[in-house]
C-alpha cells in the first residue's frame, strides 16, 4: 500500500532557535508542517527555543563553533560525538518506514557526523542546500583572498594548495579535512535520498560532471511580500541595502559607488563590518536591524533595492521580498537570481566587484524614471516565479516526501 504522507517529520538544523537564513526556513518548515497535523520532531544542535508548539524538541545545547573554544570547536565541528550518538539513538527507538528526515544545516552544531546515522534510513532523507556547503570547504565558491568566485573543482589540488579562506590558511586545511569527512557521509544520501535546490543554477556548480548521480530536486525558497504594494517608486530619490552587513555581500563596493554617483543610500541591517563601512562612508544612512514594519516603511520609501553580493550567491530573500513588493532590484550578475529578474523586466544588473559599473548604474536610475516605474510594474510578477508563497512551499515538500515514501514502500 502506497504511503502519501509522512508519519513524522525529523528537521535537523543547527539551530532550534531562528538566527539565520537557514534555521529561520527550519523553524518555518517545522511551524508548516506541524500546523497541517503532521507530528515534527526538531532535532537541534543549540537549545532550542523557536520550534512551534506541539513539536518535539531534541536539543544538545551546543554553542555555535565561533562561541566555543578553539580547541573544541575544532574537533566538534569536525567530528560532533554527541549529536551523533543522539541521533542514531533516536533513530534506533523512534523510526518506522513513513518517517523523513530533512536537514538544513549542519557546519555550526551538529557537524557531518550526523550524516552517518542517516546512511541508515538514505531513502528517505532530505538534505536541504541553503548554500554551497554540501561541496565547498568555505560554502561560498568564493575566494576571499583575491575577492572573486572560485572555479576551482573542491578538493582537487587546486584547492587545497589554494589559501581562499577568510580567516587563515589553518583554518582552510580545517575546512578541507571537514568537507572530506562530510563527503564520504553525504554520498549513499545523494544517491538514494534526495537534494532540495533553491535555485536550479546551484547543481552545476555543487557537482559539474557529477550532476548525474544525483537525486536533485529544486524547491524556490518561500517569500511573504512584507508589505502593500509600494505606491510609486519613481517618485523616490533613496536606495537600499537589506541585509548582513559583511564585506562579501559587497557592502564597501556599494558605499563608494553610491558616492561617486552622488545618491542617496540607505542600509538596514548589522554586521561585522557596519563600524568600519560607517567609519569610512559617514555621509550614508545605517538603520542597524528592522522589524517586518520597520522593513515595510522602507520600502515605501525606496528607489530601489541594490544587491551588490561578489559571489555566486545561491538567492536572496530581500531582492524576491522587494519585488513582491512592486520595488525594483538593482543586483550584481554573480547572483544566481540575476538572470530571473532581468528576464522577467524587474531589474537591472551589473557585473560583480565593478564598483564603476555599479556607480554609473545609480547614477542612470536615480534619473530615468519611467524605467524605474516599468521595472516597478514588472516585479511582483517576476517575484512569482522566482519563490513560493509560504503554503505553496509547504505544498511541494509534501510531494517530495510522498514520492519518497512511494518509492521506499515499492522497494519493500
């Protein structure tokens, strides 16, 4: 008999409490999930905190590796003995042939050493690829020494000879040595489970050759619009920035093409370079964290949204939320999402790390605004097709699973 729906749901995250992209979409999947009546269990690496009622909780209590001491961060991160007693205990007492596993992250508590436990139960386990780390050491294919994406195949020995990490060259061999350890876990999983993608583009670049193998499926990250359609872009002089303030997501490239073409900024958000990009570019606008309302004011009030990222960033939620919106996006051409939005009329590109290019573009928009309206017009459209509503996600995580049980029961 074909089973359609899961009996229990296990969501493996590093965090059980929300304080990310990735364990924020967790607690969101498990909040989903649990309020169709499905029974969750959120086996998580921190204490949790977030999980919706109802849920059950298995939390270890760990710190993230950056809170922990060097010492121990370096053999947890590698090699978590607690997490993965835990887990093959739980699986041991708790499993039955209706329940899925779905993990969405694993490099700050848990480690790969959860992977192995869940070789046991592959068919039916879902490995979620919010970034690149299922097969880059740094998770970014982006080397942060020369500020540019890599191309070189992970672990190859261009690679290892390669110092791309942004801390230390100890710290890449360390990396290194965690990706061949969760490479030898992951791989029954990539075979027999699945892969959830949130962009199609991400699969070439996580396997190239090795793409066949695979059992790949791409699921568009949810998106709410958080707030009414914003009532005329065109008559609005501010641009925006939402998001981690970090050197990498091409903060400082931003600030100095924003002063070379004389417009007004706006950044929303924190991180660890605000003091020094505040420090050096005064004349802009640092709002530090939003709210949903806070972010909701901002965009009535915005221009446009520029996401100026250097690397081959995967998604982002605040271009997809600005469009949904009825806001434009300004956005490098390293971002996976790039090509949608420019397809579908809603923004406007440059090439990444070109801080001339970036500014000559502020300086066009902050002019032309008829084009500013027709990119307006064009986004929640093209929004639509580049995400999901949040049941609508709900939705196809459902299917897949149903397909898996269907499979797993046929081959019983």
């Amino acid at each position: 008999m074909m089973v359609r729906h899961p009996g229990r749901l296990v969501i493996l995250t590093d965090f059980g409490r929300a304080r990310g992209g990735a364990s924020k979409l967790a607690m969101l999947h498990a909040g989903l999930m649990a309020g169709r009546g499905l029974p969750v269990t959120v086996f998580a690496g921190d204490e949790g905190g977030d999980e919706p009622a109802g849920a059950e909780l298995v939390a270890l209590g760990a710190r993230r590796l950056l809170e922990q001491g060097r010492v121990a961060a370096a053999l947890g991160g590698l090699w978590n003995r607690a997490a993965h007693s835990a887990l093959r205990d739980w699986i041991a007492a708790n499993d039955r042939p209706d329940t899925i596993y779905h993990v969405h992250g694993i490099q700050q508590t848990l480690s790969p050493s959860v992977l192995a436990p869940l070789g046991a139960v592959r068919h039916r386990v879902v490995l979620h690829a919010h970034d690149y780390f299922l097969a880059c050491p740094n998770g970014a294919f982006f080397d942060y020494r020369a500020a540019a994406t890599c191309t070189r195949r992970p672990l190859s020995m261009a690679c290892l000879a390669r110092n791309c990490d942004k801390r230390s060259r100890a710290q890449k061999l360390w990396r290194v040595a965690r990706q061949a350890l969760q490479d030898r876990g992951a791989a029954p999983l990539f075979r027999d489970g699945r892969v959830a993608l949130i962009h199609e583009g991400m699969g070439a670049r996580l396997w190239r050759d090795r793409m066949a193998g695979v059992r790949a499926v791409v699921i568009p990250n949810p998106a709410d619009r958080p707030a009414e359609l914003a009532p005329d872009p065109g008559s609005c002089d501010e641009f925006l920035y939402v998001g981690d303030i970090h050197a990498y997501k091409g903060v400082f490239l931003l600030a100095d093409a924003a002063r070379r073409a004389g417009v007004r900024l706006r950044f929303v958000g924190e991180g660890q370079d605000r003091a020094r990009l505040q420090d050096a570019y005064p004349e802009h606008l640092f709002d530090g964290w939003a709210d949903r309302a806070g972010l909701a004011r901002r965009l009535m009030g915005a221009r446009a949204l520029v996401a100026p990222t250097l690397g081959p960033e995967p998604y982002g939620l605040a271009p997809v939320e600005a469009l949904l919106t009825g806001v434009p996006v300004i956005l490098s051409d390293g971002m996976l999402l790039a090509r949608d939005i420019t397809a579908g009329g809603a923004g406007a590109v440059f090439p990444a790390g070109d801080a001339a290019a970036l500014a000559t573009l502020l300086a066009d928009l902050a002019r032309d605004d008829a084009r500013i309206r027709s990119m307006a017009a064009h986004g929640p459209r093209t929004a639509a097709r580049i995400s999901l509503a949040p049941g609508d996600w709900g939705d196809r995580l459902l299917a897949l699973y149903a397909e898996m049980l269907a499979e797993a029961e046929g081959r019983r």
